[in-house]
C-alpha cells in the first residue's frame, strides 16, 4: 500500500510538472490550465470547509459575500474565528466584545444568516487560551489573579492557564454561550494544547498538581520535567487538556444533540501528546469529537501524504477526518487540487482549506470548481 500511493504521487506530479514547478521554464497558457482543472475527478457528497480567521468576512466584503464564495465554488462548511481566549466578535455576556463588533453589530448573526442563505454550515471556531488579542485591562485582571501561564523560568505567558479552575469555568462556559445562544451548526476547539513544552508551571499548577497527585514537589520545576514525577506530571497535564474538550463535548450534546464538536489539531499526534499536552487520538477513542482536523500543511506532497496516511490508519474510521490543507504554503491551485485528491485517495472523509482570503476566493477556488470539487459536496445538516 505504501509504494502504490508514492506511485500515485509521482504520477500526479508528472502529470502536471510546469504547473507544480513555478521555476519552469515552461509556462501553460490558459487553455491547458483549464484542460488540467476539468481532467481533475471530483467526489460527490464530501465535506469541504475552509477557516477564516477573520471574523467579519474576506477583508472589504461582507459575510453574504464570504459565504456565497464558498457556495459558488462547491463547498459546505465555513470556520469562522469568532471567539478567542479573550475577546468575542459578538455580545458574550462572559468575555469582553470587540470595539469592532460594538460597532459593526452580531458577527455570529451576520455569518449564520448567510450561512442559512446559502445552505451552509457555520461552525463557530474558538482560539482556546491564548490571549493574543485580550485587552489590556481584562489580560491584566488576569495576571493578577494567578490566571495566566508561566513558563520554566518563572516568565509571564500570554496564555490562560488550563489547571485553573475559573479558566476552565471561562473557557467551556463561553463555548457553551455559543451553542445555546445560536442556532450554528457546530463549535470548533483550536489552540487546544498549551503553548510549547516550556508551559505551563504556575505556582498554581504546582499546588494543584501537588494535592491531586498526593506528592510534595521540592525542586519545581525540574522534577516534573526530568525527575521521578515527571510521566506523572505530563499525565495531569494532558489531562487539564482533555477535561476542557470532555466536558464542552457532553454539555453541548446534552444541550443539542445533533450540534457537532470538532478540534484542529496539530498533524503528528504522538508527538503533540508529550510536547503541547494535546492528545487527539484520545479524544477520538473516547468520542469526543464528531470529527477532526489535523492541520497537515505540508509544501511537499511526499510529506502531507505522510501524515494523511499515519491519521487514516490511526482513526480507522471511529470519526470523520477532515484534513487541513495549507493553501497558503501551496505553489498554486494545481497543487492544491493535487493534496485534495491525494486526500481522498488515501482514505479522508473531506478537507478544510487555510484559509479563506481575498487570495484563495478569487485564485485558487474558481479553477478547483472547474473539476475537483464540480461534484456537490455533502448536504448540510
């Protein structure tokens, strides 16, 4: 199975060369691009999303415009980044709103009246914990009260910490606003996971993880990274992940059972579960997520395939696999067409494009109609 489907890409990629090779000397006229997008099969009754991470429409457009994009080019699902950490693009009564939709209204109104317009899903995508875009004052609130990360050296993170009890309170109650206070089709975990291997190590986290595990921790933090304590210590911090992701998922169901719980999450999971504290292939096993999308963006076929072929293999078909496809690291719309079908022939259920731009609408979607996704994509819901 593997060398039939390095086979397939050597061939995908002879097929096309001068489109791949953006240094080719050989440039295709318009008709030959044409020809190539039309000879692309497409896949009837797939799913085809794409995030954006702004949260009020492709830059000078509005969201009728945005949605209708996507509608016109045979997709079914839009992410849009409504809600971070810190700061909500619509009126939460449990974070602060942006000036921007104070001003420019409802955003999670504006994209679910398009989205029914249209015929597509809306889910609603949160940046869990990083407080990027929090304002000053809220941020400061924060840190004052012991509620944002520290790394190894005792350092500020701009990060809510995840072992805290009101961050987790925070963090699933305004997911929850979301799917109670709007019909949407779904909510979406991303930046699920702590910042890197360096975080967090909070004299909270060291408190907490001192009274559930019944031990006294003299030399912090050495020795939950490199003593005796340290497998335990990575298991209670995985798990302050996972209790996030558990809890919004069984809340939501019970709210609205047909509401479906997704994550993007980082490509290679054994890995991430020991770096970022995020266990993927945990909450799929234990059916936390309706479906997942590992964000595999690769510039290199051989490698997107790579991690495409690990996934399939590692869900075995226990929930639907939407792979992230990084447009924006791609050559152009040829290359693009190429993973997507790569995607499908390695056994994936659809895709998500990052991300839905000026660029991608009116660059790399038109040519991809023309073919690859010609078919209609799955029905929403």
């Amino acid at each position: 199975m593997f060398s039939r489907h390095l086979i397939s890409i050597a061939l995908l990629n002879a097929a096309i060369p001068a489109f791949a090779d953006t240094n080719s000397a050989s440039t295709p006229t318009p008709t030959e691009r044409a020809a190539f997008f039309r000879s692309q099969s497409s896949k009837a009754g797939e799913f085809r999303g794409a995030w954006i991470h702004s949260g009020y429409g492709i830059q000078g457009s509005d969201w009728d415009h945005t949605v209708g994009v996507l509608k016109s080019n045979g997709f079914n699902a839009i992410f849009p980044n409504l809600v971070w950490a810190g700061v909500a693009h619509y009126p939460s009564k449990l974070l602060p709103v942006s000036p921007r939709a104070k001003d420019q209204g409802d955003q999670i109104a504006a994209c679910l009246a398009a989205c029914r317009k249209y015929g597509i899903e809306l889910h609603v995508w949160k940046v869990n914990y990083y407080l990027l875009h929090a304002p000053r004052e809220f941020l400061s609130e924060l840190r004052t009260a012991g509620r944002t990360q520290k790394n190894t050296k005792g350092e500020d993170v701009n990060w809510l910490c995840p072992s805290h009890p009101e961050n987790l309170a925070l963090e699933r109650d305004s997911m929850l606003e979301v799917a109670r206070d709007y019909d949407v089709d779904g909510i979406h975990f991303d930046y699920i996971r702590y910042p890197d291997r360096e975080a967090c190590f909070c004299a909270g986290c060291r408190e907490r993880f001192e009274t559930e595990a019944n031990v006294k921790i003299t030399d912090w933090p050495d020795e939950v990274l490199t003593g005796e304590s340290a497998p335990r210590f990575a298991d209670w911090r995985r798990e302050q992940i996972t209790r996030l992701v558990r809890t919004v998922s069984q809340e939501a169901h019970a709210l609205k059972p047909k509401l479906k719980v997704s994550a993007a999450v980082w490509g290679g999971w054994a890995n991430a579960r020991q770096s970022i504290g995020q266990d993927a292939q945990a909450w799929i096993d234990a059916g936390y997520l309706d479906f997942v999308c590992p964000m595999n963006y690769e510039s290199e076929d051989e490698a997107f395939a790579g991690w495409t072929r690990k996934q399939v293999e590692a869900i075995n078909r226990k929930t639907p696999l939407y792979i992230g496809i990084g447009a924006y690291r791609l050559s152009g719309p040829e290359q693009l067409a190429r993973q997507i079908q790569l995607s499908r022939e390695l056994g994936a259920d659809g895709f998500i494009l990052f991300q839905l731009n000026e660029k991608l609408a009116t660059q790399f979607l038109p040519p991809l109609r023309l073919g690859t996704t010609a078919a209609p994509p799955a029905a929403a819901d």
